[in-house]
C-alpha cells in the first residue's frame, strides 16, 4: 500500500498555503492522483463484501412530461 510522507511547511497567508496546495497536486501524474483516490475510497468504504470493492453505480429514469 502507498503511503504518504509526513511534509511540513510554513505558510504567511491561508492564499499562500491554498497555492502550494494547487501546485502539489498540479505536480502529481494521472496516476499518482487516481491512487489518492483509490485511498480515499478504501479509507470510505470499510466493508469486507464483494459489492464495497467497487464504485456505487446508480441509473434514473426521468420520464419528461411534454407540454
């Protein structure tokens, strides 16, 4: 399992912090961002069943009515 490494830094402002935030994640490969995801889905879903280990599909039906 991936793990993240500890990383400290020092901000003067929230808009300072909040730019290096941007860049940081701008920085990363498509791939080092799906596996972030890939975490924050398995840190949600904590289950042990087959249907926790894939996203939740969902399909609606909207019938219009024409006026």
């Amino acid at each position: 399992m991936w793990r993240m490494k500890p990383v400290v830094a020092k901000f003067r402002t929230h808009q300072e912090a909040e730019q290096a935030t941007r860049e940081y994640y701008r920085r990363l490969t498509p791939a080092e961002r799906l596996e972030i995801l890939f975490q924050l889905r398995d840190m949600h879903h904590k289950g042990d069943d087959a249907a926790s280990g894939r996203l939740a599909r969902v399909y609606r039906i909207a019938q219009l009515k024409r006026g």
